[in-house]
C-alpha cells in the first residue's frame, strides 16, 4: 500500500486515522502491520464499501476537508473492482535488520 509522505506524517500525529483505497487485490489485511518510511503503522478494521457510502466524518478521519474533496481525489485513482476503508494508526520506529 503505497502513502504520500505528507498522509504519513499525519497518520503519525495522529491526525488521520482511515485511508481508502480501490483496489484488485488489497496488500494489506486487518490486525497486520506496514512498515514504512515514518515507522511502522498498525492495519485496523478493513470494511468493504461503496465509496458512495463515505461520509463526511470518515473523509475528515482520512485528511479530506470534506466528501466533495474525497471524490475529486477518487477520481484521480485507478479503476479497481474492490473499495475498502481501512483503519490505520501509528505504531513506532519500525525494526532494523
């Protein structure tokens, strides 16, 4: 699951907490983690969806000033057969090996 930095500074203040994504095939599943260029994020709930079915609580939770701005941002992204919210927080410095 590919996030810009900037979505990635914000998960870590803690001030996003859901991404969406659409997708063939989710490379993420629930309870998982990710690591990534700020540390390590924990993979939360993962709901399918209709993205029509977002709402303005969830597009703020997702870094959206509101759904008109999720949509233009959804259009924007590949066609994809599958639509998920998934819930996502930060966890700390990701291991080195």
């Amino acid at each position: 699951m590919m996030i810009k930095r900037e979505v990635l500074d914000a998960i870590k203040a803690g001030e996003i907490s859901l991404q969406f994504r659409r997708w063939t095939r989710p490379s993420v599943k629930a309870g998982g983690t990710l690591k990534t260029k700020v540390g390590l994020l924990r993979i939360g709930r993962i709901d399918d969806l209709s993205p029509d079915d977002v709402t303005a609580a969830e597009a703020k939770k997702a870094g959206f000033r509101d759904v008109a701005e999720f949509r233009q941002w959804l259009g924007t992204m590949k066609e994809g057969p599958l639509f998920q919210r998934i819930e996502v927080s930060y966890l700390g410095d990701a291991p080195t090996e």
